[in-house]
C-alpha cells in the first residue's frame, strides 16, 4: 500500500474547515517552518527533490532559487490551479476537499519567497471550487495564520482567489499571469522568466496546486525524509486521476514504486478494466503527453516492468516510451477506436489554440480537419503521412508547449497505431459501424521505429 501524505486525511468528516484541520495536526508545519529561516525551509525543499507536479516536473526547490529579490520590489506567489488538461482532474480534489493543506503550503511557500500577497488563479469552469478556497482563508485568517503580523513573526500575507475564463492556453503560466493582470491571455516570449519579470513585471513563482501542497508534508517530516520516498529523482508521492475504461476511476496517491500494471489491475487502485476487456493502450500523464500500446505500456522495449514514475514512463524517449504529465491516466480498452480518440483531442487543441503562433493556429486545424476525414472513411492514405508532416512543423517552433502538445498525440497515435489509420481508409464504410478491434493487431502490438 503506497504511503499518503496528502490525502492521508481526506476520508475525515469535516476536514474542508478549519477546526477539523487543525485537530488532524493542520498549521502545525506553518508553525514549524516560521521558526526555521526562508534559505533553511528551501534546502528542505531542494534536500526533498520535489519536482513539480504540473506536468514539467522541474525541481521546485531549484525553481524557487532562481527568483529574483531586486531591494525595494515585491515578490509575488502564484498558484495555477487552472486545471484545464483532459484527464485530470487531481488539483480539483485537493481545493475542493483538502483546501487548508493548500492554504498552508501556500503560507509556508510565501514565507519563503517572501510574497506579502499571494494568488490562486482557478479554472474559470470550477465555478463552485472559489468559494470553499475563500471560506478556508477567511478561516485562516481569523485563526492568525494569513493578514498582518503572521504568529508574531512580522510576516504579512494575503491570498487572493482569482476565477479565469476558462481557457487551456492560461494553463501555461505566462498567459496565466497575462490573464491575472487583466489581458488577454497569450504566452509571453520567454525571457525574460517570470521568476524575474512575472505579475505586474515583479519576481513570480508559478507553481502547480499539487507541487504548494507537498510543501506541508516536506517541512512536517523533513526534506531528507520526503526524498526516501519513492526511487530515484521520482521523490514523494503523486496523486493520479484515474479515469476511462476502469472499474474505480478516481484520484489515487502512490509513491511511484509501483508498477503500471499493478496501478491498473490492482483493487486498491484502478480494479482493472470491466467486461473482463483486454487493454489496448493508455495516456499516462494527461492528454498532451504520447499514447502507447498496451504492450508498451506494461513492460519497456526491453522487457523490463513499466514504473510509476517519471523516469520509467520516459524510458525509450518517445519512440518506445511516454511521460508521467500531470498524472492524468486515461485507460483505453479494446473496443476503442484510436483514430476517433485522436480526432477528439485534435479538436480540442484547435478550439484551445490561442492563435498567436502560425504552426499553432493553423495546424491544429488542419490536423483536426484531416483526422476527421479518416474517421468519417473519406480519408486517403497520403493523408497520414501528410498529418505526420504537419505535426513535425508545430512541434518547437511554437512560442509555448501548447503546440508541443497538440502535436505529440497525433505522431503517437501514428506511430504505434498506422495499422488502425490505414484500414479506416481502406474501409470507408466499414469504418462507420464497427471498431479496429485488439484482434486485427499482432500479439503483442509491433514496436514501431523511431522517426
């Protein structure tokens, strides 16, 4: 059974207020962090290698020293709780159930930064999560923990909940900070880094719900003992929101140890796929990261079982391997059509596309149009070499990931699964009432080459 940090309370009546927090042992890491010095509760964080949980999985403790602390200009902490990839949905539970231990990771992460105001910038759809968070600092607040003169230490915070328009491209934590200063939200040319030039053009630190709440089990057992959790640079736990064709969808926390195979099959897990169907592949981290077959995922290129975390889940690079993202697992079952979940997500990132990028704004589309085509049986076979093509002309030549990641399932999808796009073509009118089963594919499905 993986060890919980942070939800190791989450089953207790209550625990969304105050008083019931505080009685599980809540505050108790603020006050222990307020009685450390800023520079030794950030080797705890580095000592801990925490990385961020957001998708990147960049070191926060590293993050954090990068930013800037010109004399006289005031630094912010900003917390992007615009959760907008399909497949996840793991930030939500933690604001909706757990809302103290991300105030609380947000006062000690601010003390640290030395943000006097701090914000919360959600998801425009999450329209009933504001008001829980408000309520929890309104909470804090009158306890002493968030306002003026925090436990007599002279430290000031605010923490301000600001509701976005429900856009994916504000996801990307410059167009966050262009929506939270009251633009449009569009990715800024990077550099300048917003840990030097962020909100208002002060020194920002943009960090993931999941990443600012750890900070309250690293300062509670210590960054040293954080890092034994887990394997390898794939330190603490991480919460997966599990979701498709499985028996327990839901938010799990795991310590990254476990296997991929168990995560699916398992009862204290997923409980496998219903029906007694086969798995025919899954997108571990969120819909943006690459899709791999069945074969591919359980086990490595070479024959080694696939982990739980973000080193395993990348071995093989793209060509044979994925990415742990945001930790969306979508499950896919056998009876899935591959060309029909790709053309889903391809209209989604044209619909999200921002536009300010030509390959973006224009590629998207074409991709969307073309994959339409295939699923619809009017599609010809230069059109998948034609979609490769153009999803190699989006991919890094885009201002932000967005491209990257419009791009990276559609040549998954072709990579590991040509076969299922050419007989939609071959079978125009087949293709309209049946499904390319597990059955037509090799046992196990071909590792595709490199491209």
């Amino acid at each position: 059974m993986s060890k919980k940090l942070l939800l190791k309370d989450a089953h207790v009546e209550g625990i969304r207020y105050f008083e019931t927090y505080r009685k599980q042992g809540g505050y108790t890491a603020a006050e222990k962090a307020f009685k450390m010095t800023p520079e030794e509760i950030l080797e705890e964080v580095k000592t801990s290698g925490l990385r961020g949980r957001g998708g990147a999985g960049f070191p926060t403790g590293m993050k954090w020293s990068f930013l800037a602390k010109p004399e006289g200009v005031p630094r912010h902490l900003v917390v992007n709780a615009d959760e907008s990839e399909p497949g996840t949905f793991k930030d939500r539970y933690l604001m909706e159930f757990l809302p103290h231990l991300l105030i609380e990771g947000m006062l000690i992460s601010s003390f640290v930064l030395g943000s006097n105001v701090s914000y919360i910038y959600i998801r425009g759809e999450y329209s009933w999560i504001p008001d829980i968070l408000e309520e929890a600092i309104e909470e804090a607040k009158a306890a002493g923990f968030l306002g003026k003169n925090i436990l007599g230490t002279g430290f000031d915070c605010e923490i301000y909940v600001q509701r976005g328009g429900g856009a994916y491209i504000c996801g990307e934590e410059t167009a966050l900070l262009e929506s939270l200063e009251g633009k449009r939200g569009n990715p800024r040319l990077k550099p300048p880094f917003p840990a030097v030039k962020g909100l208002w053009e002060r020194p920002t630190v943009v960090n993931n719900v999941e990443s600012i709440a750890a900070i309250v089990p690293i300062i509670e057992i210590g960054g040293a003992e954080y890092a034994k959790i887990g394997v390898g640079r794939s330190t603490g736990t991480k919460l997966i929101s599990a979701c498709g064709n499985i028996n327990k969808p839901g938010v799990y926390e795991i310590d990254m140890t476990i296997t991929v195979e168990e995560f699916i099959y398992s009862d204290e897990y997923c409980g496998g796929i219903p029906n007694g169907k086969k798995l025919k592949a899954c997108i571990p981290g969120g819909s943006s990261v690459p899709i791999v077959p069945a074969n591919l995922l359980l086990k490595t290129v070479n024959g080694e079982p696939r982990y739980m975390n973000y080193e395993s889940l990348a071995d093989g690079g793209f060509a044979t391997g994925t990415m742990m993202g945001s930790g969306g697992f979508i499950v896919l079952d056998e009876d899935q059509c591959i060309v029909e979940h790709t053309m889903t997500l391809a209209r989604f990132y044209n619909h999200e596309s921002c536009g300010q990028c030509t390959p973006c704004r224009e590629g998207t589309g074409w991709m969307y149009k073309i994959l339409k085509k295939i699923e619809k049986g009017e599609g010809k076979m230069e059109d998948i070499d034609l979609l490769w093509d153009i999803q190699r002309k989006i991919e890094g030549n885009t201002i932000c990931p967005l491209g990257d990641a419009a791009a990276w399932p559609v040549a998954a999808a072709i990579r590991h699964f040509r076969d299922e796009f050419e007989w939609h073509i071959k079978n125009p009118e087949l293709c309209l009432t049946q499904n390319y089963g597990l059955a037509n594919y090799a046992d196990p499905i071909p590792v595709a080459a490199s491209n």
